[in-house]
C-alpha cells in the first residue's frame, strides 16, 4: 500500500515523543502533523485532511481519553492509537469501548509504529471505500505478506503473461485476478471467470469453447463460450485442477495458436485472451499423477503467484474483522456490533483454516445475531473459543482486570501459546502451525515467557 497520501496527527505533550515519531513515519513516507495538547488536536482535526491520529493518554488541558470521546461525538471515524507509558488494562478497555483502533505502550519499537500506521491508515481508506459503495474488489491488509503480494502483482499486471495462482481454498485468488485485470492495459475489456470444479465433464468443453445448435442433446440455439466472450480480456480459469484431460487439450491448442472450435463446429474461431489460472492443488502432483497435462502445466505457470493463508498474514485479521462488520453491517442494514478486546484478541488467534472465506462468514453471523450490542468472548463460536485452553473457558477482560497493559498482554500470549501446546502434546512445529508462526519464532517467545515443554 501506498502511504505516500496518508497524513497522521501525533498528539503528545513531550516534544521528544512527536519528534521521534514524526522521524519514523516520515521516513516512511507519510505526512506527519502535531500537536502538544488535546485542544490543538482537535482545531487540526477540524481542518480535516488526515487519515489516522496517534494519541497519547496523559496530556495536559483535556487528557487522551476525553479527546477521544469528543472525536467519537464529531461523528468522526477516523482511526485513533492511544499512547500511553504506564496504562492498566481498564484503561485500554475504555479506550476500546471510545473506538480506539489500537494501543501501543511507550517505550515503543519502530516496527510496531509502522505496524499500526500501515494498517489505521489502511482502515480509514477501507472505511471511505464502504461509505462510497466500493471497495468490495480490493486486497485488504498491510501485512508483508500482502505488501509482497501486491508489488508482484503490480509488476506482473501491465503484461500479458499468463499467471498460475495458487494457494488455499479461501485465500483470496479471484480478488488477485481481478486486480491482475484491474491493473493491465485489457482493463477497459471483459474480465470473466470459469470454475472448472462448478461444471460437470460432459459441460465443460461447450462452456469453455461453445457449441452450435444440435451439438448435443438440449443445444436448441448457438451458444457462445467462455473464450469467445473474454475476447480482448482476461479469463480466470478457476480450479483448474478439476479439468478434464479432453478439455485440458483444447486448452492447450487455444494458448498454442489462439484458436479453437465450438463443440458440433469445423470452424476454428481466433481470440485474444490472457488466461490465468488458479488452484489449491498440487498440480505437480497432479501431472506425475496423469491427471494434469504437463505441457499445459507449463504454458500456465509462466508467472506463478502464491497466495498467502491468512494464519501467515501478521497482522491482518484485525484490519479484516473490521472491514467485515463495517460491511455486513451495512449490507445487512444493522447496526455495528462492538467486539471487546478480548474477543478481538481471539479472533487474532484463531488459525482460520478456512481463510478470509471462513473469517468472513463468521463476522456476518456476529453482525447478524449481535447487531448494536457487545461481543465478547461468549458470543463467539465455539470453534474461536475452543481454541484458547483445551478444557477451560476463554479468558475474558476480567481475567486481566488488575493487571497493568503489559504484563496483561503477556500473560494472554501466555495463555495462547500454552493452549496450543497443550493441543499438541507438546509438539512446537505443530503448535507454531496453529497459531500462525514460525517454529523459531515460537521457541523464541516460549524462551522469553518462561514457557517450557
């Protein structure tokens, strides 16, 4: 994502505080503005023109809290990180309730800083684009993973070089082919999609390639295929493991020479069309198989793009859950439900075997079943909160209430990890897996929390 537009407001009374922050940031590339008291803050604000505000908890005058809360009354959406040095976990539970987007601890590290100015400023565009009625095609997060996958896919889309997608079920890939489309200069032509899973084997050819009146049983008129529509454009051949080898040859004919010819035809109609692929299969595997052409294989996989599982998308799934609930909530006509901290904090943990497909589903029913009111823990399902302590209940704010933000964080990391463990019986590589982190990572957080097995 771009920052080069997004302007942040640092609010702190210590002016070593906004000058280092504005030195992060701005070596970044974003515009950074400040202002040493609360009612500063907010004469800027009123100007308008920016995208996020780290906010500092103690000020003199009106403190962060208070600014917040004025903020909120504006009708004012705009993403607010709440500073703090020596804050408790009701305090952090206020600003939450107030809509702070996040909290961040003073001493606080550089990469948390860009972390959380990534992802507010991600927000405030994702929350403009659902107010407008777009946005519903975009690649959402600021994780590396997702930075990554957008500098390929900006440097893949301006040719015309077939793309093979690959990744799990729900992950997103038709999002990327659209955007693969979006980006390249066929954009103003059709974009259309098969999945090849969807259609039976006897189908797939007269849908792909068409079919003249009386090709087969129930052909009462011509009937124009996917190739011939996307003429000009871009066809996404979805789950394209699932072809059938009849159909895979004349596939293969049409990216050899351009051409092919509609079922029942003897004559070869020409097209142009960029084709990309896209599976959850192992398509290597599939070709030592038999299933799976290799020559076709290699004609798709010019460009291959991997597309990350959200377990592996630092980060991310607080961006998303509030994408969702903006969007269910207005697609569905409700009012927003307000997700405590610790409900969040288990949505984060969840592994999401199902992706963003899964994440999203969930969101809606939350939107659905708890429209206007508070979602903690006990309104998640089973599923989320089951995941936490095998044999226990999920923790709740309460179990943290008396202790100070840090130690409350690392107590439920704790917990987290030692949940998954316990799933485990001990296995680090498979505990690491279910919850989202490399293996070196965990026996580091295990060595710095006293966590042995």
């Amino acid at each position: 994502m771009s920052v080069s537009r997004s302007s942040l407001l640092v609010v702190d009374d210590e002016q070593n505080i906004r000058r280092s922050l504005s030195m992060i940031l701005g070596g970044e590339g974003f515009e950074v503005l400040d202002a040493a008291t609360g009612e500063d803050a907010l004469v800027r604000l009123a100007k308008g023109g920016v995208d996020a505000v780290f906010l500092d908890v103690m000020l003199p005058g009106i403190d962060g809290l208070e600014v917040l809360r004025r903020i909120r009354e504006s009708n004012s959406e705009i993403p607010v990180v709440m500073i703090s040095g020596h804050a408790t976990i009701e305090r952090a539970v206020e600003a939450t309730r107030l809509g702070a987007f996040d909290f961040v601890e003073k001493p606080f590290s550089r990469d948390r800083i860009l972390v959380l100015a990534r992802n507010a400023t991600e927000q405030a565009r994702l929350r403009r684009e659902v107010a407008a009625g777009s946005g519903t095609e975009e690649l959402i997060g600021a994780s590396p993973a997702m930075e990554r996958l957008r500098e390929q896919i900006d440097q893949v889309a301006p040719t015309d070089a077939r793309v093979l997608l690959r990744g799990e079920s729900g992950t997103g890939k038709e999002l990327v082919a659209r955007r693969l489309h979006r980006l390249s200069r066929r954009a103003n032509r059709p974009f259309v999609k098969v999945n090849c899973a969807a259609i039976p084997e006897e189908l797939i050819e007269a849908e792909l390639f068409g079919a003249v009146k009386g090709a087969y049983t129930g052909a009462d008129a011509d009937r124009e295929g996917r190739f011939a529509a996307a003429d000009g454009g871009t066809l996404l051949l979805d789950e394209i493991g699932d072809m059938s080898m009849k159909a895979q040859v004349k596939v293969l004919r049409v990216l050899q020479e351009g051409e092919f010819e509609p079922v029942g035809s003897t004559k070869s109609l020409q097209v142009d069309v960029r084709v990309i692929a896209a599976t959850h299969q192992d398509l290597e595997q599939n070709v030592r198989d038999g299933s799976f052409r290799e020559d076709l294989f290699f004609r798709l996989n010019v460009i291959p793009i991997e597309i990350p599982a959200l377990r592996e998308r630092e980060g991310d799934v607080k961006t998303l859950v509030e994408h969702f609930v903006l969007e269910e909530s207005r697609r569905h006509d409700l009012s927003m439900p307000l997700l405590t901290p610790a409900a969040t904090q288990l949505l984060q943990a969840h592994t999401w075997p199902g992706n963003i497909r899964e994440l999203r589903n969930v969101i809606e029913r939350i939107v659905i079943l708890h429209a206007g009111g508070e979602v903690g823990p006990q309104q998640l399902p089973t599923e989320i909160r089951g995941e936490v302590v095998r044999g226990s209940s999920a923790p709740t704010v309460s179990s943290y209430t008396d202790l100070p933000l840090r130690e409350a964080k690392e107590k439920l990391e704790r917990d987290l990890i030692g949940g998954a463990l316990d799933r485990h019986e001990g296995n680090v590589t498979r505990a690491a897996r279910d919850l989202g982190l490399e293996r070196t990572h965990l026996h580091k957080r295990m060595k710095a929390l006293g966590i042995e097995r």
